[in-house]
C-alpha cells in the first residue's frame, strides 16, 4: 500500500486532508490513507481519534502498520453500525448463524441415515435377501 501513495505524491493524504494541515513527506498516515479514500480516515478518526491512530501506528512494527489500519477501519465501521457491540456484535451474529447451520446439517444427516435404512429394509424385503 505504501507504493501506491507516490500516485498521489502532490495530493495530501485523507487525514491531512481532513485534518486540514500540510501533509510532509514523513507522514505517518499518508501511506495508508490515500487521498481518494476520505471516509476511511474520517470513520476512524470518528472512533479513535488521529492522536491515538498516530500513536498506535508509531508503536506498530512498520511491516504491521497496514492490517492495523485495516483492523482499525473495520472496527470503526463496525461501531458506527453498531456503537455498543462493533465488531463483537457481528461476531455474535455470524456464531448464532453456524450453530444454527450445523443443527441443520445433523437434522438433515439424520433423516438421510433414516431414508436410507428404510430403502435397506424395502431392498431386503423386495428381494428376499441383503443387499450386496
């Protein structure tokens, strides 16, 4: 993602831009918040504030500053949907789907083990024999 910044080398980054500052060539947020992403930095500057973004990006390892970024955006969207619960809510609600799923799907083996050992009984009648 940093290389993708030096396309937008004269525009400033989304946070300066929203921050209304000069965007310097050692910013820390310009190489993850691009000028044509604004409302990335804005949800997360919403949510954690830009003193507090440029805090945790200066204790990251540089290697982990774009999936921080990233976390850090879904995060915000998550609590601007739903301020109490955020991305724990989401969670919550995709753990209700799969416990429900799998009911289903032991239900549905269920009666395909029953389907199937009433067709045994139907062949072994019809035939006089066990099936083979």
């Amino acid at each position: 993602m940093a290389s993708s910044y030096s396309n937008y080398i004269n525009s400033p980054c989304a946070a300066c831009k929203f921050l209304r500052r000069r965007c310097t060539s050692d910013c820390v947020f310009a190489p993850y918040f691009p000028p044509d992403e604004p409302t990335k930095f804005a949800n997360v500057h919403r949510i954690f504030g830009a003193s507090n973004v440029s805090k945790i990006l200066h204790e990251v390892a540089p290697h982990q500053r774009e999936d921080t970024v990233n976390s850090l955006a879904y995060e915000a969207e998550a609590r601007l949907n739903d301020p109490v619960y955020g991305c724990v809510g989401a969670i919550s609600v995709l753990q209700r789907q799969v416990l429900k799923l799998q009911r289903e799907l032991e239900e549905t083996n269920a009666d395909l083990m029953r389907y199937a050992s009433s067709l045994g009984g139907e062949m072994t009648s019809n035939y006089g024999g066990q099936r083979g």
